[in-house]
C-alpha cells in the first residue's frame, strides 16, 4: 500500500521531470505518450490501492515519506494519507485526466509548445494529487499552489495573446486572494490546536471554541471560493477558457475547482463545530449555483456556457457540504468529472472541426459531420440536465434530496437551478449541433470533419461512464455505496428530518420533472435562433456586471491610486526628498570647498595651530 500510494504521485512528476530533462531529444508522438502513461500508470495504481484499502479493516494509511519541517512547536511530515476520500479523489483525477492527456495527444498536434504544454500538464496532475494525498493541511497547502501555479501557465499558454495573457494574471490574482482564508485558518488552527496533521487536528477539534470554529470554517470557505470559483471570487473561471480546451476540462472536471470542495470535504470534523459557518457554505453555494446558471442562458461561446456551468455544478456541490451532506458531495464531484470533461472535450471536437470557431451562432446542424462527437455530447447533455437514469439524475438528486431535509428555501432555489440548467444546457445543444447550418457564413467556413480517434476514443469512454457512474450511488456488492465508503472520513453533523421512501420518490419526480421542463423550454425557445435572440440578457451576458462593479470599486480606484503616486508620490514627494537631499550635501561641499585653498602652507599653517591648541588645552587641564 505505502510503495503504491507513494507511485501515484511519483508517475506524474517523473514524467514532468523526464520530458524536461530529455524534451528536447523526443518528438510530438514520444511526448505525448510519456505523459499520458505516467498518469495512466497512476491511475492504475489507484486502482490496485482501492481494491487492498476495502480488504483492510482499518481503511487509514498513513505513509511516511521523509522528516520535513521540525522547527519549535511546528512538526510537519513530509507524509501522505491514504483513505477512502484520498483514494477516491485519486481515482478519478488520474483516471480523467490520462484520458485528457490522450485526447491533448491530437489535439495540440503542430503547437510550438506542445513539449511545454505535457510538461505543465504532467505537474498539474502532480500538485492536485500531492493535494489529495497529503496527511497535513501545509503539504495540502504545497499542492494548493502548484495547481494555482499550473493554471496560471495554461490558461495563458498562448501569452501572445493580450485576453489569454489577462486571464492567467485574473485567475492568479483571484486565488491569491482565497489563498489569503486558508493561511488564516492555518494560522488560527495552529495557535489553538498546535499541529497541522489532519488526524490531530480532528482529535483535538473539540477543545475549539465556537467563535474560533466559526473564523476557521469561514477561512476555510474564502479559501474554497478562491479555488473553486463561488461567489465572490467566481469571475476568474470564465476567462480561463482562453487556454487549450483541454486545460479547460482539466480544471473543471479533474483538478482545480474540485479542490476547494476537497478541503471543505476533509475538514468536515471542524465544519461540524459551527452551524453558522455551515450555513454561510450551504448559502454561498446554493446563490452561486443560481447565479451561475442564470449567466449561462446568455453566453454565446460554448465553452463560457460550459464555464459558468461548472460554476453553478461546484455550487450544488458546496450546497451539500453546507447541509453536512459530504458523501453526495463528493458523488457529484465524482459523476461530474465524467459529464463535464465529456462536455468540454466533446466542446474541443467542435472547435477543432470548425477551425477554431467557438461562437454558437456560428455552428448549427453538425451532428451530420461529426458521428461520434454528437452522441457522445448528446450523453454528457441529458447526463447534466439531470434526465433519468444518467448519472447527473442520481448524483444531483441525492443532493437535492438532502437539501430538502435540511434547508427548504435553499431546496427551492436548487431545484430552480436545475430547471435553468436543464434550459441552457438544451440551448447550448441545439445551437451547436440542430437547426440550420451557419458555419458556412464566415471566413473560416468549410466542411467540419469528425475529430482523430485519440480525441474521439475519450469521448466515448466518458460518454459510458456518464450513462454508468449513477451505480456509485447504489450498493455495491458485499460493500456500501460509496457515501458508505467515504463515511468513515466524515465528521458528525446533526441531520434533519429524514425523509421517507415515499418522500424520496416525490423529491425524484420533482428533479426528473424540472429537468424535462428545461428540455422542453429549451426545445422551444431555441427552435429558431433569429426569433430567439430576445431570451438572451445582456445583463446576463455581463455577468449581473459582476466585474463591472469590481472595476468601479477596486479596479478604477487601484488604478486611481498607483497613477497619482506615479505623477504626484513619486516625483514630488520621493523624487523630491532624494533631490533635496542631493542638494543639502552639494551645497555642505560648496561651502567647505572655500576653505579648501590649495596652497601646502596654509594646511601647514592650520595643523600647527591646532597641535598648538590641544598642547594649550592638555597642560591647562594638567595645571
């Protein structure tokens, strides 16, 4: 267990490392392969580690790497933490991934930096697992950063481009201000409990006080928010689709915004100490995921669509954690990854068909051209809208459902969430791949052609598992389902009101009613484009001018500030205080130099007539 535990998360960095060392002697081909059998191999391994962790009777593992930081008080371990949520997050980062990995194989073919993209790659797969597999919150807080620093490379790979370049430094920007919460519940969970270590933590939880609990949990959300794009710091995501598409799919299926709900998922036992903090998490996601999906009725990129969809998923995600439903969160962080990975990738074979056209006006009737990419993306389309029995019906319904007993008013809004998910996501379908074809009224236009099978042999494979991954809810033979599995790892939460069978029936024809209301709204509006227009809001286009108000209260009065210290502060003040300064001592020397005549015999004249002053004084003195 400890040598493959350790090997999951060596495979990825050693193909980081070789690809950098040797980059240079390999071609395209010889590249691509390396880095997708690193994390393929990293993914069978999480597969061998799940299968020995269920034979074991204690499903804990800590594996000790090496003795790091040792300083007073402070002892973290250079240790990994291997258990049910810890496997589970492996399993599928690694296994979604290596089949991004494949795709990015062809699709990045002819790219200059196509070495530098699998290097970035390769490492952001690295830092999301060291995430995941850490047994302390400051080896956590390392892989943190690399995946903030590997996102920051990607989404502005193509730097030459001034809205690539900005959204990297939007995104940088954002999750240094979530990182800033997770620092201070660092800091306040050390001062009070003395360690870092999860299970030591945990152990000691109870000896928080509730105020302490509260401004740790509400760290902890900052920090989560930053990372996993929830309100208020949700405006960097969109802009991150300025990157390759599958970098796009990378952070919003396998890595990078699942991380905040991870964190949240892991500190449960603290979470469970405040019931306002949970509260404040359960209402933050339930408005994100709202706001989100209103915003996604009105884009016209696909790949923004899918953007703020990912926002709004997360949210019902960071809803669950709220209510103390962990296990549902994680099953729909988990059935996500397949249908959103799906999305995006599927999103990539129409970009890559159309010669790089991501404007859905500019598509229509491509489900002819492309014959695997349209059922596939057809799959990942009723799998998000929550359509029975995909996976996204099962996931988002067991949320839903403990909300439901938790939370009426935020159920309501979950549940209106899922209608306009439904509708934007039919929008989004239509538009792209029905009615009339439009692509052939640009420059770019030309025939679409199904993409290479090391982009299309993903597809059908997360289109499979977006029809499957609904089982992971139900028993498994001889074992739970996998809330079951995860429970261990789980702190205690009062629950509500249980709801019956005949409850739960009810709470699922609601979900698969809201869904075909979508559908059908969707189907209907979007039939015609040009008599459609009118449902689109250009106060959603903007975002409820979100960053508009951003700019006018940070942004503009920042830029206020820096441009008078660059034209007053600077030149006046300091420019002016070094100047004067200047001019004190060259004035000093003005004046001495009157007394510097150049003639030996003054000089000699002065010396004699200072030794005659200190002899006068000593024999005065002596007398």
């Amino acid at each position: 267990m400890a040598f493959a535990a350790s090997l999951i998360l060596v495979l990825p960095l050693g193909g980081f490392i070789a690809v950098l060392l040797n980059g240079r002697y390999m071609n395209e081909r010889q590249i691509g392969w390396l880095a997708t059998g690193v994390v393929a191999g990293s993914f069978v391994l999480s597969v061998v580690s799940f299968f020995v962790l269920l034979t074991r009777s204690s499903r804990e593992v800590t594996v000790n790497l090496f003795s790091w930081i040792d300083v007073g008080t402070l002892h973290v371990p250079a240790a990994l933490l291997v258990d049910p949520l810890s496997i589970t997050m492996c399993l599928f980062v690694t296994g979604i991934s290596a089949l991004i990995h494949l795709y990015s194989t062809a699709y990045m073919h002819g790219e200059k930096d196509y070495k530098k993209f699998f290097l970035y790659l390769n490492l952001f797969v690295f830092s999301m697992l060291l995430l995941v597999l850490a047994n302390n919150l400051v080896l956590t807080f390392v892989g943190w950063e690399g995946v903030g620093l590997c996102s920051y490379w990607l989404v502005s790979f193509y730097f030459d481009r001034d809205e690539a370049a900005s959204a990297g430094k939007k995104a940088f920007v954002y999750n240094r201000v979530g990182d800033v919460g997770m620092l201070v519940a660092m800091f306040l969970l050390f001062n009070h409990l003395h360690t870092l270590t999860y299970q030591t933590i945990f152990a000691r939880a109870e000896s928080l006080s509730p105020t302490i609990a509260t401004l740790v949990v509400l760290a902890l959300l900052l920090g989560a928010t930053g990372k996993s794009a929830q309100i208020p710091l949700f405006n960097w995501l969109p802009d991150a689709m300025e990157g390759p598409t599958p970098v796009s799919a990378l952070i919003h299926a396998a890595t990078m915004v699942t991380a905040g709900v991870y964190l949240l998922v892991r500190m449960s036992p603290v979470l469970a100490l405040s019931s306002s903090g949970r509260l404040t998490i359960a209402v933050i996601g339930g408005v994100t995921a709202f706001v989100a999906a209103t915003i996604a009725t009105s884009q016209k990129d696909i790949k923004k669509v899918l953007a703020f969809s990912t926002i709004s998923q997360i949210g019902y995600m960071v809803l669950a954690v709220g209510v103390g439903a962990y296990g549902a969160a994680i099953f729909l962080m988990v059935s996500h990854a397949f249908f959103k990975a799906l999305l995006f990738l599927g999103s990539g074979s129409v970009i890559h068909s159309l010669n790089g056209e991501q404007d859905m006006r500019k598509m229509g009737a491509l489900a002819k051209f492309l014959p695997l990419t349209f059922p596939t993306f057809l799959v990942g389309w009723l799998a998000i809208s929550g359509i029975p029995p995909f996976a996204g019906f099962w996931s988002k319904g067991e949320v839903l459902t403990n909300v439901f007993e938790h939370n009426k008013p935020l159920w309501v809004l979950g549940v209106l969430t899922a209608v306009l998910t439904a509708y934007y996501m039919t929008r989004l379908f239509v538009l792209t791949f029905r009615g009339t074809e439009r692509f052939r009224d640009g420059a770019r236009g030309h025939d679409p052609h199904e993409s290479p099978w090391a982009m299309t042999t993903p597809l059908v494979v997360l289109a499979g598992l977006s029809v499957l991954g609904g089982v992971l809810g139900l028993p498994w033979i001889h074992h739970d389902s996998l809330g079951g599995f995860l429970s261990p790892t789980f702190g205690f939460v009062a629950p509500g009101a249980h709801a019956g069978t005949l409850a739960q029936w009810g709470l699922a024809v609601v979900d698969s009613a809201a869904a075909v209301l979508g559908l059908m709204a969707g189907f209907t509006i979007w039939r015609s484009i040009t008599s459609s227009a009118k449902y689109e809001s250009t106060f959603l286009e903007r975002v409820w001018h979100w960053d508009d108000v951003y700019d006018a209260t940070i942004g503009r009065p920042l830029t206020a500030g820096a441009q008078f210290g660059e034209d007053v502060v600077e030149p006046k003040v300091l420019d002016g205080a070094i100047t004067g300064l200047a001019v004190a001592v060259r004035r000093s020397g003005d004046g001495l130099r009157k007394v510097q005549s150049g003639f030996v015999r003054h000089y000699a004249l002065a010396t004699v007539l200072g030794v005659a002053v200190i002899i006068v004084y000593l024999v005065a003195r002596v007398g």
